[in-house]
C-alpha cells in the first residue's frame, strides 16, 4: 500500500469525558466493534477514578494497566482507528492535555443526567484551544435524564461550540424508544441489553406516518415536534466546519447497551480527520511529506523495578518510522535507532518494522526521551504544543535518609521527566519543590521514590498556589524583579526563571506592579519561532 494510502486510512483520536460518563464502557464496545477484544469487561478495569484514596496498590496496577491501554489499534472496515487513551482523573489532567497533543479528533462523552461537568468543560476548553474537531455521544439515555433540549442548550453554551444533532432520542429512562437518525430519516428501535450489536431499523419516509403512532405512541407526536424544532433552530451539517472544530455533531445512546455506538462509529470513520499537519517551531509538517518525523507525547515507566527502561510513546506525524533507521534526536543532536519499537495492535504489543502517520509507536528507553522531544530524519526541527500547566499545588521534597539523597534525585529527576510532576528548584538545587495539579500524584511520587528508588522522603506542602514561566524584553527588568522577589523565585527542569504566588489576589497585584515582566501559565513560550 502507498504511504498515501497508509495516511488515508488513519484515524486517530481520544475519548475524552468527566469520570463516570461512561468513556470505558464505549471504548470497550468500539473495540468490540473492530474485534479487538472478543468479550466485554477487558477494558473494564482501566479504573483509577475509583480508587483516588491512598490504596497504592491500586495505583501501581493502574500504572501497568494504563501502559497496557495506552493506544489502542484496531481495523473497522478499511480503516485502521488508534484510540489513544486518557485518565478520567483531574489529578491526571495534564497527562491528558499532552495526549490530546498527539490526536487528530476527539469524542466527548456526556452523561445524559448529570449535563456538563467540571472535567467536561476542561478538556473542551484544551480541544477549543487546539481547534480538535470534536463529536458529542450523549450517553446513558436508558436513564432518566436532562430534556434533550436543554442538554443542548447546556452544552452550547457551557463548551462555547456550534452544535449539530445527527440523531435525536425518543423518551429516555424507563420509556426510552430509541433515536431518530436525522441523516438517515430512519428511527432505531432501543433493545436493552449488553450483548445487543444489530439495532431494529424502523424505515419511515415521512414522520406522520401512522406506523410511528402504532410503534412509539404518543412519544411519536413529540418526536414530530422537536424535529421540527431542529431542523429550525440547528445548522445543516457540515463536514468543513467540523473539522475546522467550529461545529461538533451529537449523538445520543447507550453505551452500556451497545446503543448509538455503531452510527457514532461509522460516522466518526466517515468525518474524521485523517492525520493533519502539525506545527513546528520552524514550519508546518504535513503528513505526506518524504521525512520522518514524530514527537514524544507520554513516558512510561517499565513496571519491573529490574529493569529501569521506559517507555516513549512516539506519534508519527510525517514519513515512515522504521524500526533499526537512525533518526535524529533533535534535543540532544544526535542520532538515535530503535530495534524494538513497539505497535499495539489488539491487546497485544507487537514489535512493528514501518510505522505511518497517525500511528503511536512504543519506543524503549534508557532515559534519552522527554516529553516533547522531536524525531526526525535530519531536520532541525521542533514541535510545538506539548505545554508544561502551570501547577497548583506544591510540596518540599525533603529525604528522610541522608544516605539516600542521590537515589532520590535521581528518582525525582526520572518521574519528573515522566510527567508524573513538575520539579522547580531553589537556591542551587538545594531545595526541590514538587509542582502537581493534584493530590493524587504526590501519593504516587513518595510511593514510587520509595519502592523504586529506595529512598525515603517527606513531601512538605507550601502555601503557593501557581506557578508562572516569567520573561521580559530587558534582562535587567528581569534580574531586578528576581533579586527583589528571590524567596519566590526558583528555576524549572530547564533552568528557566518561574515565580511561585501565593494567591491569585498576590500574583494580579503583582503583575499590576510589574508591566515591564511577562508572567506564562504554561511552558509553551519557551518555543518561539527560531529565526
Ligand atoms: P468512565 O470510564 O467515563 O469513568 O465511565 P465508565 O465507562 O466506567 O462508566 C461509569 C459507570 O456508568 C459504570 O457503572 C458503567 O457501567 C455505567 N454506564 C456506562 N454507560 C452506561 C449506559 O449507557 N447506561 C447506564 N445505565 N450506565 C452506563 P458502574 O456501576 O460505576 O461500574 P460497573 O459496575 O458497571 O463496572
């Protein structure tokens, strides 16, 4: 097959939605679909929303897990769909934004009860950020929920993005009847149940044929009533739009039964993005051009304390990755080969010789990878938009066993690189304040310090709320506000000046004092465009 082809067929994005709105529970029935995985429950237990209490076991089996569940490979027709996964949990959220990096669409999936959420609203604004192209699944309609109306109305505005129902449901809950395909102009009759994958078809021409009556009741009369309503107050579909994350279509079903799923998939194979171009920081990369390029979105610790190899995982944006072929480690300029780069194809890593763009390849590593770090077959170029978030709450790492304190730098630099947290350091590297968005991860770095690098420690919490990258046009603007702030200043993984605030209300009136100083909430202005 040409590389042409190759990219065509490509499809590659994430589900994204607030814990418990059911983005497992699809996941599993889309794999289904493709013949991933032969029964429901494998992807089941990818669960660390459940368990955000301090039960460290569970933490590090969620760790395999997700390494396990990272990307997910399977073919639907002629297509060949990378799911790439991402935590539920806030206290992971940044894991997920870098994920959202390395995707060309998205699906959002909404609980039909419980509307827009706090993490709903997050991811959506990342996607709007990035211009992702999205599609709604409003999920759980076998439950009683919000009026499909105002759940529209909800999300227009709460996500600030044009809406577009392709299909509509009728009744919900106990007197659920099914969905009216817009598109179609057909009507799919609800079987509950887990096992269900063909849906019965009700071909209707005309929605005041009386047939409707005898099959939906009087749910028939408001169903002629809000497609009218729709076809009124909504915008015709549009494909540019859509991709162009201006317009996001909406589907309504059930996960849990097997509901909606099929159309969601085929639509999603029929509109979605095949594999777009990225920005470097000198030029736009298209897919199809001759060269190999890539960048590492995620690393992952090899669960073994044995061996102490990681994983990259490295999206494909242009050219053929090869397995054994030198490519060119832009950061450390030099070049770098791969003998067992790794696929994930149907529950199993598979070692892959070529890889295209779109794909995730898993890479080993013995500590020459970070986040953000491009591949390329030569080029001096580097990929824009995986940001450090500025983080909010932050700890003192202090060991606890002086003659463990090279283990636990060590330790701390690795996780760090990981991602798992952001490490900021003060006066030569004798203080280490550990920067996360969550609690979450502060139980996971002191486990992980402990069981893997034997060193024990204690992780002090600091009043700081924020952390902001700070730069100006004059170095001694900036050296001046330094020497005068120096108890808040501390410098990131990079060496690059940030300012630690107190509050919000501190930081406004600094900022107000400090016109001439440019305060960053995300490490993203460090890649401006070289000359
Ligand atoms: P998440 O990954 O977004 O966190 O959600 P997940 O799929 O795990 O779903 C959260 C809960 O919602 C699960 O129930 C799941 O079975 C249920 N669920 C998902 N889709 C539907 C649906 O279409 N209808 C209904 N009624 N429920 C749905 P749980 O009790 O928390 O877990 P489990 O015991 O079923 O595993």
């Amino acid at each position: 097959m040409s590389i042409d082809a190759e990219i065509a067929r490509r499809r590659t994005f994430a589900i994204i939605s607030h814990p418990d709105a059911g983005k497992t529970t699809l996941t599993e029935k889309l794999l289904l679909f493709g013949g991933s995985i032969r029964s429901a429950g494998a992807v089941k237990s990818n669960k660390i929303t459940k368990t955000a209490t301090s039960d460290f076991m569970e933490i590090e089996k969620q760790r395999g897990i997700s390494v396990a569940t990272s990307v997910m490979t399977f073919e639907y027709r002629d297509k060949l769909v990378n799911i790439l996964d991402t935590p539920g949990h806030k206290d992971f959220a940044e894991d997920t934004y870098r994920t959202l990096t390395a995707v060309d669409s998205v699906i959002l999936v909404v609980d039909s009860a419980k509307g827009v959420e706090a993490q709903t609203e997050r991811l959506m604004e990342v996607c709007r950020m990035r211009k992702t192209p999205v599609i709604v699944f409003v999920n759980k309609l076998d439950r009683e929920g919000l009026r499909p109306v105002d759940l529209m109305d909800e999300l227009e505005d709460k996500l600030s993005i044009r809406l577009r129902p392709m299909t509509w449901p009728i009744g919900m809950g106990q007197s659920f009847k099914g969905v009216y395909n817009l598109h179609e102009r057909n009507i799919y009759l609800f079987t509950p149940g887990k096992t269900v994958v063909e849906q019965e078809r009700l071909f209707v021409d005309d929605l005041c044929d009386p047939v409707l009556d005898r099959e939906l009741g009087s749910a028939a009369v408001q169903l002629r009533e809000d497609v009218e309503l729709i076809d009124g107050v909504y915008d015709s579909f549009s494909v540019a739009a859509y991709r162009d994350g201006a317009l996001a279509p909406v589907f309504f079903g059930s996960a849990l039964n097997n509901f909606g799923v099929r159309e969601l998939l085929e639509t999603f194979l029929e509109i979605a993005p095949p594999p777009t171009s990225r920005q470097s920081d000198i030029r736009l990369v298209e897919p199809d051009e001759e060269g190999f390029s890539g960048f590492v979105f995620k690393i992952h610790a090899n669960l073994d304390p044995r061996h102490r190899d990681r994983i990259a995982f490295l999206r494909v944006c242009s050219g053929t990755f090869l397995k054994d072929k030198p490519f060119r480690h832009v950061r450390q300029r030099r070049d770098i080969r791969f003998s067992r780069p790794y696929s994930f194809m149907a529950e199993r890593k598979e070692v892959v010789d070529a890889a295209y763009p779109g794909d995730v390849v898993g890479l080993y590593d013995r500590g020459d990878l970070k986040i953000g770090d491009t591949l390329t077959e030569g080029e001096e170029i580097e990929f824009q938009g995986i940001p450090s978030f500025a983080p909010e709450i932050f700890k003192e790492l202090v060991s606890t066993d002086p003659m463990r304190s090279k283990q636990l730098d060590k330790g701390i630099s690795q996780l760090t690189e990981e991602g798992v947290a952001q490490l900021f350091i003060q006066d030569r590297g004798r203080r280490k304040i550990v920067g996360t968005v969550g609690e979450l991860q502060f139980q996971v770095i002191q486990y992980r310090l402990e069981h893997e690098y034997g060193a024990a420690c204690r992780l002090q919490p600091l009043a700081y709320t924020k952390a902001c990258w700070i730069t100006a046009d004059d170095p001694k603007v900036l050296n001046e506000f330094m020497k005068y702030r120096h108890a808040q200043i501390v410098s990131d993984k990079d060496g690059r000046p940030v300012y630690l605030a107190d509050s919000e209300w501190m930081l406004a009136a600094i900022m107000r004092d400090s016109p001439k100083v440019e305060f960053h909430f995300t490490s993203e202005f460090k890649r401006k465009v070289r000359a």
